[in-house]
C-alpha cells in the first residue's frame, strides 16, 4: 500500500504534475467534445428523421461511435446522418484512440520507466569507507548540518527507507543516500558503521532508540540523538546514545532568554571555563541612549562589551557606538563582574508580561523556562496541548482580529512567536509590531530562508531551528566550544595559528582579515583568561583564542589559518 501510495506520488511532482494538468485539460476538451455531439445526435435525429432520444441515449450514441463499437442498435437512415456518423467515428479514432494513448505514454509511463530504469539506489558503502557520518532523518535541521559538513568537505551519508526520498535526495539535492532500513543489523554493517566517525539520529524518538540499540550491538561509535520530547532523553542514553540533544528544550529557553529585560546574570548566554557570555537589553538601564565611551560599564563593572544587537543587526562595538533604547549589549566577563552589572540593571519585574504565542512543544519549554524565574506571562494556541496539563492557555488563532487584543497584548513587554508556520510567524510579528512600537519580539524560523523577512517584519530577534540544531551538532562533532548566540553570529575557540605567534593583535590583522574580534585570551601557562585583551598585546605560541564572528567570518579564519 505504501509503495503504491509512493508511485502515485510520483505523479503529483515536477514534470509529471505538469503533464497531469495537460491530461486533465484534455480530459476536460473531450468531455466537451462528447456532449457537443450527443447535443448535436439529437438534433439531427429529430430534424433528419422525426426520432427523439434522451440526452443519455445521445452520450452512450457518441460513446460507442467515437470508440468504433457501434453496436448498431441506434442508427442514421439518411445522408446527412451518415455524414455526421462518419465524422465522429474519425474524430472519436483521432482524440481517443490515437493521441490519448499516445499522450499517456509518452507523458507519464515512459518518463516513469525511464526512471524506474535509470535509479539504482545504493545498498551498502564500500568495505573500505571510514571516517563517514551517517545520517537518519532528512529535515531543515540535518539539511543545515549538511552544509556545513560540505564546506568543510567532510563525507556523510544520508540513510532512508523510503525509495522516493532516496532517489530525490541523490538525483535533486547530489547527497551520497544509502536505501535501506535504520535498523536492520545487515543494513548497519553495509553502512560500515563500525567504522564511522559519528551517526546523527533524527528520526521519530522510538526509532532513535531502536537505532541506538541496533548500533550498540554492532560498535561503539559515537551517536548523538536529537529528541523530541526532553523526558525521553534519558531513555535514549540507556539505550546507547552518546550525546542526546532536547533541541525543543534549548530552543525554548533561547526564546524566553531573549524576550525579558530581567538582571544580567539571567541573561548569560553560554560559559567558557569561568569567563560568560550573557547579553542585556539597554532598555531599563542607565546606560540607555550614551555611548559606549560614556557609559563607562568596563570602567564600573569590569565587564567587556563584546557586541551590540540592534533589530536583527550585530555589530562589533567602539567608543562611539550609541546604545540605543532597542539594542542588546553582549558582554564578556566573571560571574562576580555580572553581579555587579545586576545593581545596574535592576529587577523590573512588575511591569515585565511576555506573551508566548503557540504552545506547541517549543512554546511550552519558553514557559517552563519563565516559571523559573519567575516571569509572568500569557500563553496563546489554537488548540489544546496533547502533553501539556500544567500551563493554563487562552484559546483562539493568534491570527485573529481580535485575539491579542482581547488577551491583553497592550499590556506585554515582550512577546515569543513560536508557531510552526513560518508565514504565520511573519504575520503575528509584524501585527504585534503594528500593534506596539515598543515591544521586544523573539521569534522562531522553522526555515532558515525566513529568517531575513522575520527581521524585515519587525523582529528584534530571531532564532532559527534549523541553525541552532546544525550548530549544536557541528560543535559535537569537532569537540568544539562554541556558543551559538544568535542567528549569525557565534563564539568560537580556536589555538593560535603558528603564523601569528609572536606578533601583536594589531599586527595580526586578525579583524580586517577574518572579520572575526578576540573576545578574550586563554594564556598558555593556565593563567586567568584575559578578557577583551588591547591591541597591543602580544600574542605567545600555545593561546588559545575566544573569538566572535559569524558563520562565514568563521569559516574564513579556518581557511586562512587552517
Ligand atoms: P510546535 O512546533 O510543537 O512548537 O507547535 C507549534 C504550536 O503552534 C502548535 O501548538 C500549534 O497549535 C500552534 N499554532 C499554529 N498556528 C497557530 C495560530 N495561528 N494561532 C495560535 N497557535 C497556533
Ligand atoms: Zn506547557
């Protein structure tokens, strides 16, 4: 049934579905063409020859004229009738027997064959493969992944059991597919998994398991899983898993972080042995509206500024940089010198409400996140939670005239869009834009191609699901600390190239070169890390660099110093 289902498909894609619309086009002339003439029998019959039949005798007339059965039950007795017989019988040979079977052939079965002839998916890698990453579930995330393991020119293979997603994954997308079931033994050492450098589970939570229990009779490599539903993550490490990623956990916390204007130390955003990232908002502090210079935070805190957000933009800050009421500071520091930022920023927490809009599973893991805290906030959804019990929910389509309005939007600080349609997302953030000038919006990309009209759409920031899975996996797979801080831009640790040893940060051109800023310095004798180090220091062999870039910034030092 499922094959059958898959070969119908087949027809509803690219090519063949245009050639569907030619064959219903065609189907609809010779509809017409039937009752033109069934009108026209009647017509005749009753002028020519004084005989009156029913419209249904007239269609079952053309019908068995056109396809040269004539049973000869109902006949012309005049010229004029043998005329018109004549003439449908040739029209009824032309359009029904010659250029439909025709068209059907060459339109769709012998593309079909053509292509049944020509793919021949691959069963097993050769004996000899190594070092490969296996891949089980083709989704935004893993196709994410994938580019990344394509810019560094590293071999994977993506495993499917399903023959259509093989042939479109190998023929369209040029991946290396291996057609077989993720959990058949036999299928595995074909996969010569033993031999593996990683294998990434991303199918449905059961199936991980089975896959994790599959591979961990075979070998011991190395499997990280992402899972969908946090609680089964435990689950999945008894079963094998190396590394198990609660990708919707993360990605809810990311989003609640985000969407208040609590004190810094609520904001740190990833650590680096003592030294943490943590971002503010500067609405709320003193510090809004003054340069940095004026602002004097390294001065009062020790704190070094590291970045700046503002609507979807980062930059790498100077003295002159404004901090405007709408941007985000990145800061680098110790937990103490946050402590000491806090004093600043305050705890506004009576006028913070956030609205959480879609309580699907990413939604509920932002509003377990502000329970914590706690922060206040109002969750919206269409529908009821299958798995949630404990948020209480208003109900209504976040997309309805009235819907925000009645919950009370004009009363929220911030506001979560997390629906898992991207166009809603757009429309729910430009409509709380419309709505609220001043309102800090998170919202979710579940395709990293919307991410630029979320931010068009008034967005301040955005957080993409595919980027952040594909991110948290490369990080594993390279044993690499990097902390993803936001849609393009992340900290990442590299050892000081040879070719830089000696000479200072200003003589290292690292910045105009790379793009990339040193966010702080790891010196080779284990001493304290030099947090944002001045341009004249001298960089010592065996450092180890923190820097902040995005993506292509990073692949550019890699390139140049690699
Ligand atoms: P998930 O992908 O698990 O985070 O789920 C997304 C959630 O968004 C689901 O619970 C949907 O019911 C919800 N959702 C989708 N569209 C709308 C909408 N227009 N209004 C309110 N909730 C929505
Ligand atoms: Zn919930």
């Amino acid at each position: 049934m499922k094959t059958l289902a898959s070969e119908l498909a087949y027809f509803l894609r690219g090519r063949a579905r245009q050639n569907l619309k030619v064959l219903v086009l065609y189907g609809i002339f010779l509809l017409t063409l039937i009752l033109a003439y069934a009108t026209l029998f009647r017509f005749l019959m009753w002028n020519l020859e004084g005989r009156e039949y029913s419209f249904i005798a007239g269609i079952y007339w053309v019908i068995t004229v056109m396809t040269t059965l004539g049973f000869g039950d109902i006949t012309f007795q005049s010229d004029p009738g043998y005329i018109f017989a004549a003439i449908v019988t040739i029209s009824g040979m032309i359009f029904l027997l010659i250029i439909l079977p025709f068209g059907l052939i060459s339109l769709f079965l012998a593309p079909w064959i053509e292509q049944r002839l020509r793919y021949h998916p691959t069963y097993e890698l050769p004996p000899q493969t190594r070092g490969h990453i296996l891949i089980f579930g083709i989704d935004p995330i893993t196709r994410a992944f994938i580019q990344k393991l394509k810019a560094r020119d590293l071999l994977f293979v993506v495993v499917t059991a399903n023959y259509e997603q093989a042939l479109h994954l190998e023929e369209q997308e040029g991946f290396k597919v291996v057609y077989g079931s993720a959990t058949d033994a036999r299928v595995l050492t074909g996969l010569r998994v033993a031999a593996a450098r990683y294998v990434i589970a991303n199918l449905s939570d059961p199936e991980n398991t089975n896959i994790c229990l599959t591979i961990r009779s075979l070998c011991q490599t190395p499997i990280v899983a992402l899972v969908d539903d946090p609680e089964h993550a435990d689950l999945l490490r008894l079963a094998g898993a190396h590394q198990v990623i609660p990708l919707t956990r993360i990605l809810g916390r990311y989003l609640a972080t985000r969407s208040t204007t609590r004190g810094a130390l609520a904001h740190v955003l990833d650590s680096f042995g003592s030294l943490q990232i943590a971002e503010i908002p500067v609405h709320g502090t003193p510090f809004a509206g003054q340069t940095l210079k004026e602002a004097q935070i390294r001065q009062k805190t020790g704190l070094s500024v590291i970045g700046l957000w503002e609507r979807g933009t980062f930059t790498i800050p100077s003295g002159d940089s404004l901090l405007g009421e709408h941007a985000l500071v990145m800061f680098a520091g110790t937990r103490a010198q946050l402590s000491a930022l806090e004093k600043f920023t305050g705890e506004a927490a009576e006028d913070e409400l956030i609205f959480i809009l879609g309580h699907g599973r990413i939604g509920c893991a932002a509003a377990t996140f502000l329970d914590r805290r706690p922060i206040p906030y109002i969750l919206v959804d269409h529908h009821e939670s299958p798995t949630c019990q404990e948020h209480v929910v208003v109900l209504g389509d976040a997309t309805g005239r009235h819907t925000l309005k009645k919950a009370g939007i004009d009363r929220a600080s911030g506001v979560i869009v997390t629906t898992n349609d991207d166009s809603t997302n757009i429309f729910l953030t430009l409509t709380s834009r419309h709505l609220h000038p001043h309102i800090r919006i998170v919202a979710r990309a579940n395709n990293e191609e919307n991410v630029e009209q979320l931010y068009t759409a008034g967005a301040d920031f955005v957080v993409s699901n595919a980027s952040v899975g594909a991110n948290i996996l490369m990080n594993l797979l390279e044993h690499k600390a990097s902390a993803f801080l936001a849609e393009g831009v992340a900290v990442f640790r590299r050892p000081l190239p040879a070719a830089l040893a000696g000479k200072t940060i200003e003589q290292s051109r690292l910045r105009p070169l790379t793009g990339c800023s040193i966010v702080a310095l790891d010196p080779p004798d284990g001493s304290e890390t030099l947090v944002s180090p001045p341009p004249e220091t001298r960089l010592v062999s065996g450092t180890t660099l923190l820097l902040i870039g995005g993506p292509e910034q990073e692949a550019l030092f890699d390139q140049i110093y690699g």
